[in-house]
C-alpha cells in the first residue's frame, strides 16, 4: 500500500512540475511575439514616414521636371547642339486583294481542292 501513494505523489510533483515548465515556457514565447509584433509596428511606422518623404520628394522632382521642360524650344535646342533630322520610314506594299483598299464585297474566296 505505501508503494501505491509513493507512485500517486509522484506523479502529482511530475505533473505539476511539467504545467508549471508549460507555463514559462508559453509565457516566454508569449513576451517574444509580443515584441515581435511591436518592433514589427514601429519599423511599419518608421517605413511609412520614409515611403512618404520619398513621394514628397518624386513629387518636387516632377514640378521641377515639367518646369524645365515648359522652357525648351528651338533654338536653346540649337544652341545646345542639336539638330533636326529628316527622318526616313520603311515601307512596303500592302498585302490586301488589289491596290484598292480591300473590303469584304470585293474580296474573292478561292477554292481548296483537297
């Protein structure tokens, strides 16, 4: 009989020691994402401010883009160098049914005899 409650208080101290193991150990894991999430926020928060002052900035690159593109012509264009072209296309027949523009009343269906 004193071998049964040796084995039953045992196991109690056993099973108490592993819930209060569980414990810490979830309470650690719990104050780790808890972290996790909050540096988390703060970087989003600092990238948010970033990503803003970077579209503030794109935003004063442009104006001064369509400023200074508002002020050339011509001749600042020559006066820089450049000069015009006279620029050459190429070119080739049409591949539609004749040389008048094709259409669906003239064109010709041709039999296949195979």
């Amino acid at each position: 009989m004193d071998s049964v409650s040796v084995i039953n208080h045992d196991t109690k101290n056993v099973a108490l020691h592993f819930i209060l193991c569980s414990f810490g150990v979830f309470a650690f894991l719990y104050v780790l994402f808890l972290g996790n999430m909050v540096s988390n926020i703060i970087e989003r928060r600092s990238l948010e401010t970033e990503a803003r002052a970077l579209s503030n900035e794109v935003g004063n690159l442009e104006l001064t883009y369509l400023t200074m593109s508002n002020d050339l012509d011509l001749p600042f264009s020559y006066a820089l160098g450049f000069r015009e072209t006279n620029a050459t296309f190429a070119t080739r027949k049409s591949l539609g049914l004749g040389t008048t523009p094709p259409s669906f009343n003239s064109a010709k269906v041709i039999q296949n005899n195979l």
